[in-house]
C-alpha cells in the first residue's frame, strides 16, 4: 500500500491551514479537515490523482475539498511525499518548491 510522508517543507503550510481555519471561525474548518483526511487517503490509493504542478515535471497539486488549500506532492517508490499544503491564492510554496528542488530531492532520492 502507499504510503503518506510529510517532507520539512509542509510543515509551515500544516500549520497555516490550522490557523487560517481558527481565524477565519465562520469557515466550516471540520469540513476542511474532513477533506484533508480524504484528500491524503486519495492520494493513497491514486496516487496520480492531482494533476501537474506548473511546469515542474514531478510536482503534482490535489485540491483540498472544501478549502482554499491543497497538497503539493511528488510520487515514488509506493511513497507519496507532501511538499507543502498551500494556500492557492498565496506564493510562498515557491519557497517550499525550492528547498525540495534544490535539498530534498537528493536526500529523499527523489
């Protein structure tokens, strides 16, 4: 079965959903979070489900359901590797894209 890794780089954007949803109280955060829980078991099943990211050729994007975020991921080996949760309307998983083009890819053999 595959498998679910949450790279250094998704750990800003996790914490960003979390506090975006705790600011923003009218929102439906146990909806969002109920879609986050199915997303990544999508991911597990289908692990092509999202499509291509930009023009990174190993990059893939899954909308989260109910949110404005989604899951930024590469796919190898029965491993699904999450870059970042990122907010659509936002820029800064450029920064997380370029610690995994530059770090992580190697480290992970990506």
């Amino acid at each position: 079965m595959t498998k679910i890794q949450f790279l250094e780089t998704s750990a800003h954007g996790m914490r960003w959903m979390k506090r975006y949803f705790k600011i923003q109280s009218q929102l439906d955060n146990a909806a969002a979070f109920t879609s986050f829980a199915k997303a990544r078991a999508l991911l597990k099943q289908e692990p092509l489900a999202g499509h291509r990211f930009d023009d990174l050729e190993n990059v893939r994007e899954l909308k989260i359901r109910n949110s404005a975020f989604s899951i930024l991921y590469t796919y190898k080996n029965d491993t699904v590797y999450i870059i970042d949760v990122r907010a659509e309307r936002g820029t800064r998983s450029a920064e997380a894209l370029r610690e995994f083009t530059n770090e992580l890819k190697k480290k992970y053999g990506l």
